[in-house]
C-alpha cells in the first residue's frame, strides 16, 4: 500500500479544484469591485479584465518549468522520484497560501503573477505529473499499462469532480464578512500539505525495471533453443528507442499529443470565461456544477478504456477519444442554454482517453531509466503548446466576443480533427510491427518443428550406432 499514488493524486487535485474556483471567482469579485461605476458595459469590460488576467497568469505559469522541470527530472531518474513528485507538491503549497494571504490582506490581484512563479520554478505540473504517470510506468507491465493510466485519470478526475461540486458551495456559505473564499482556500492549503507529508515520509518508490518482455503481447518469448540475431533484434525493437521505426512512432506520437492538446487546451481555458458572460451568466455554484460535469469524462473514459482495451488496439482507443472531444466541442460551439451545454459534455464522454494511451503507448517504446526525462519532454511540450495556445485563444475569444463568443470552440473542432493524421500513421507503423511478429512467430515453430523431426530422424542411427 505504501506504493500506492492513487491517495496523492486524489488529495492534490482535489485541493486544485478547491484552488481553481477560489481562483476564478476571487478574481472575478475583484474586477467587479473595480468595474462597478460602470454599469451595463461593465460585462464586457470585466471579460476583457479577467481574461487579460489569466493571459499574463497561465504565460508565467506554464513558462517558468522550463527551468527546472527537466532537471528535477533527471533527479528523479537518477536519485529517488519523491524529488520530483515532493519539490512541486510544496511549490503547489507555498503557492496556494499566496492566495490565502491575498484574501485575507487585501492584497492587489497582480500578487498572484508572484505565485504562478513560484509554482513554476519548482517544477509545477509539468513535473509533478510526469513524475507520477512514470512512477506508475515502473509499477506496471506494458499490457495493462494503458488500463492502469487511466485509472489514475479516473481518480484524478473523481476527486476533481468531488471538488467542484463542493468548491462553489464552501466559496459562498462559509466566509468570514465579507471575505469570500477564505474558507475554501484554507481547504486547499491543507490538502496540499497533506499531500507533501506523504509524498515525503509515507511514498515508496520501487525500483526502476526494464522492459517486461513476458507481459508483452507482442514480444516473442525467448528460447534457449534458438538464439538466432534476427529474433534477438525484433525483442530489441519493442523496448530500444534506437530503433528507426520506434523514433518515427514517438515523434508521430509527440506531434499528436501536442496537437489534441493544443484543441483541448484552448477549448477548456475559454470555458470559464463563457460561463460567466450571457445567455448562461452562471454564478458560483453552476460554475462549480459545470467543472463537475466535466470532471465526469475522467469515469466514463476509464470505463471506455477497459472496455475497448480487451478487443481494440492502443491507436483505436486513442481515435475514438478524438472524435469524442470532437464532436462535443462542436456543440459545445452553439451553446446558448444550459441544459444544452450537458449534451456537449454527454458527447465528450471519451475525450480523456488519446492522452494518457499515448504516454502509454511512448513507454513501451523506451527504456525505464528515462521514463521521467521522457515524460517530462512530453510534459514540457505540451506546456509550451498550452502557452501559446493560451494566449492565442484568450485573444481570438476577445476578439470574437462580439460577434460569436463560439469561434474558440469551432477552431479546436477543426485541430482535434487534425489530430488523427499523426495517430493513423502510428496505427499503420504499429500494424507493420504486427505483421513482423507474425512472420517471426511462424519461422520460430518453423524451425522448431524442423529441429524436432530432425532430432526424430537421427535418434534410430544414435540407438543402432
């Protein structure tokens, strides 16, 4: 039990979610408060404020890891993982109380650009999430590995669930005066703690394996028998990154991680905004109930991957999360009332599965010493894409705002497609591979049962003789 991630992931993303709300609405109350002489215009104004805010925020949030993340990593490889899983924990913490202190102190809304720094230079959730799904990569065998990433996403995504629902309830029924939020943030930084003390003094780490031939379905099994250089090279191929085709499927695989999460990313970072603007002008507890609902992807993507997993390959779970999110954000385009913005998210039932199948499907193709430099690169990748995606969105969403506020959402409809050319060529290189077990699996019983009848054939000589 004491290896066991599942209680670190649900206590830290459960103090995100509380941390999340407080966030939005903290910032929503100051601009409103400095917005308020202006009366009708003050909608669009306050929009225009809080996405400005989150712009500068998420730029200095996702860019500050580039300085540590990869070698905390690297820490993590060579020394003990708890480095790169304990050093974010605490910058989540010191980082949260910022916006304690905030609340309490009446502190300027630019105090938290300091916070996002500080979060960033330890490492952030670049590093903290690549250091999870890594310390789950060394703990399982490559068939179920897909199957135990998502169940990590599902708790991951039941917490955050639990937390939103909870988050816009605790912002507005317990606050002391007229300070709301103090209570829920409270909340967060004690969670947060928590979770720092058992990364640090409960956690065990187990130590890094190699490639798990025997739990492949794909690898040949050795044979003392048969010691030939072709089959040796073909067990060489499922776990060296050395290999041409294993580089041409990660980079296939990097190129559509980063373009689906460009789609999500931009989709889900203008989300909130259009929560709060007309016709929905949702307050505290819909925005919370709308975090919820799409914080349930995580359950029914889990349920998809095991399900799918028994009879579709990797690549095949990863196209239908695609069309999933897809789909969903099309709708999701021309929503105008609530209970259409539900259908979008019943839709996008699937959209969590391309992610974590594809750090799935990268770990079968590398070593397990540098599955935290691995998984770090991809992280970094896709904080980088986050960033620029940010920004590019946020400014598309302003300038749209007037004419269709769903134009954010049509643009990552388009990109999310975009995403299946890269995954149907790792589908096609991924069948050749197939192919070539196959023939290398018939030319093994070939030449056994060549060596079996001739074996037959000369044991008569050997009794005679």
């Amino acid at each position: 039990m004491k290896i066991w991630i599942e209680p670190l992931v649900a206590g830290a993303q459960l103090a995100s979610a509380f941390y999340d709300t407080g966030l939005l609405l903290v910032v929503k109350n100051y601009y409103n408060g400095t917005n308020s002489s202006s009366a009708h215009s003050s909608e669009e104004a306050q929009q225009k404020a809080i996405s400005d805010f989150y712009i500068i925020y998420h730029l200095v949030d996702g860019l500050t890891p580039l300085l540590s993340a990869y070698g905390l990593a690297r820490l993590g490889d060579r020394i003990n993982r708890k480095i790169s899983i304990g050093v974010p924990l605490a910058g989540y913490l010191l980082s949260r109380f910022l916006l304690l202190l905030l609340i309490l102190l009446a502190w300027p809304i630019e105090v938290m650009y300091g916070a996002a720094i500080l979060h960033g230079l330890t490492g952030g959730f670049t590093t903290y999430w690549a250091s999870i799904m890594a310390l789950a990569s060394q703990g399982s065998s490559e068939s179920r590995r897909s199957l135990r990433f998502i169940s990590i996403e599902l708790i991951y995504g039941i917490a955050g669930f639990v937390g939103s629902i909870a988050s816009g309830h605790l912002f507005v029924t317990f606050h002391l005066g007229y300070q709301h939020g103090i209570v829920l943030i409270s909340c967060s930084v004690a969670l947060y703690a928590l979770c720092v003390i058992y990364s640090l003094f409960v956690l065990q780490v187990p130590k890094p394996g190699v490639c798990d031939l025997s739990a492949s379905t794909n690898v040949i099994q050795p044979d003392s028998s048969l010691a030939d250089e072709e089959n040796f090279q073909f067990r060489r191929c499922e776990c060296s990154p050395n290999l041409r085709p294993a580089r041409s499927i990660i980079a296939m695989l990097f190129a559509g991680a980063m373009l689906y999460d460009l789609a999500v990313v931009g989709a889900v970072n203008v989300l909130p905004l259009f929560f709060l603007k007309k016709p929905l002008s949702w307050g505290p507890e819909y925005v919370g109930y709308a975090n919820a609902a799409g914080h349930l992807i995580f359950i029914t993507s889990f349920l998809g991957v095991f399900v799918f997993s028994k009879f579709l390959r990797d690549t095949t779970m990863i196209m239908i999360g695609i069309v999933s999110f897809s789909a969903g954000i099309l709708i999701m385009a021309f929503v105008r009332w609530t209970f259409l913005f539900y259908i979008a998210r019943g839709v996008m039932l699937f959209a969590l599965i391309p992610l974590p199948t594809i750090r799935s499907l990268l770990s079968k193709h590398v070593e397990a010493s540098t599955y935290g430099k691995v998984f770090v690169l991809l992280q970094l990748s896709l904080v980088i894409t986050g960033v620029v995606t940010t920004t590019a969105y946020n400014k598309i969403y302003q300038q749209t705002l007037g004419w269709f506020s769903g134009f954010c959402f049509l643009l990552s409809c388009v990109i999310g497609c975009l995403t299946l050319i890269p995954i149907s060529f790792v589908a096609y290189k991924q069948r050749t591979q197939s192919d070539l077990t196959e023939r290398l699996t018939n030319r093994k019983q070939s030449s056994t049962s060549e060596a079996d009848i001739q074996s037959k054939l000369e044991q008569p000589d050997r009794l005679t003789t």
